[in-house]
C-alpha cells in the first residue's frame, strides 16, 4: 500500500483523510506542522506549494490539499481565502454568523460550493492534482453539530432536498462531499 505524508496541520483534515482512504493509501501524520506561505492565487497553487514543502522537509512522498467554499454571488471573499475570511472573528461559528448576515444585507442568491485539490507530490518529476466539488447553497442559520468550518451553514444538493447541513450529515459528507 502506498504511503503518504500527510501536510496539514488541521486535525480534521486529518482525520478525514485517513477515513477517506482507509484501504487504499497510508496517510502519516507529519511529525511537525510547517508553516507554509499558501500565496498562490488559485487552490491548485496553494495544494502544490503545500505538499511540495513537506516533501522538501521530509524526502517522503507527500499529500496535500487547499479546499474552500466559493459563494457564487460573493467572489471576491472566501475561495482560496476561507480560512482567512473574517480574521477579526475568533471562531468559524462566528464567521458563519457573518457571512449569513451579509448574504441577509444583499439579498444576494446563495448558490455555493465547496472545492477540494490534493496534490499528490511523489516527487519534483512526478506530480499529479486531483479536483473535487459539492454544489450547493448557504443556509439562514447553523445546524448540526458533525463537521467543521463551514459545515453547518452549507447545505448541500441532494436528491432527499431536506435542507440538512454538512454538519448533520457526517455519513453522506465521507461519502459525497468534495474530499
């Protein structure tokens, strides 16, 4: 079975990844976390300039990702800033709570979706980026208590249209979602 260092200093990202690919791949935690410039315009950039810095660091082969929710009708924040939406405000409770206020102030439709790059780094000649993506829209309020981030306020499309979060679906979010 393939092994892969695993650069993140996000927990559960961590542990998302090692569910994910449970029988295929073997991720490792990194023994330390890197502080790595994510400066790069696009995911793609960012997951490159990640996984490339721990496979620099540790000379194993490396995995890493650069996922966010992208609001259609709000471009210009979030995306590959989500993490950093909002620095003013000390939890993601709190910038769900914002970014739920400003779509209100609007009026602004809140089609949505989350996006995910892994790069997986094996080495300088042997690259490869994969891409996944959940649709869906942003709710009027937090719901459930699963997930992390954005979880709770992201409703995402699916057949059953009962308006339930991320964060009340751990078992459909393994499954479906953009990781």
């Amino acid at each position: 079975m393939k092994s892969f260092l695993l650069g993140t200093g996000n927990a559960h990202k961590a542990e998302e990844f090692k569910e994910l690919f449970l029988d295929s791949l073997l991720i490792n935690p990194a023994p330390s976390t890197l502080e790595v410039d994510e400066s790069g315009k696009t995911f793609i950039e960012n997951a490159l300039l990640k996984a490339k810095a721990y496979f620099d660091t540790y000379k194993v082969a490396s995995l890493a990702d650069d996922s966010g929710l992208v609001v259609e009708a709000l471009p210009e924040i979030l995306g590959v800033q989500s993490a950093r939406f909002a620095p003013e405000l000390p939890s993601y409770t709190d910038k769900c709570k914002k970014l739920i206020e400003m779509l209100n102030l609007t009026q602004k439709e809140r089609k949505a979706y989350f996006v995910c790059v892994l790069c997986f780094y094996l080495s300088p000649d042997e690259i490869y980026f994969f891409e996944g993506r959940v649709q869906g829209e942003i709710g009027q309020e937090l719901k459930g208590e699963k997930g992390f981030g954005y979880d709770p306020i992201f409703i995402p499309e699916r057949k059953e249209k009962d308006g339930k979060s991320l964060a009340e679906l751990p078992e459909w979010k393994n499954e479906f979602s953009h990781r």
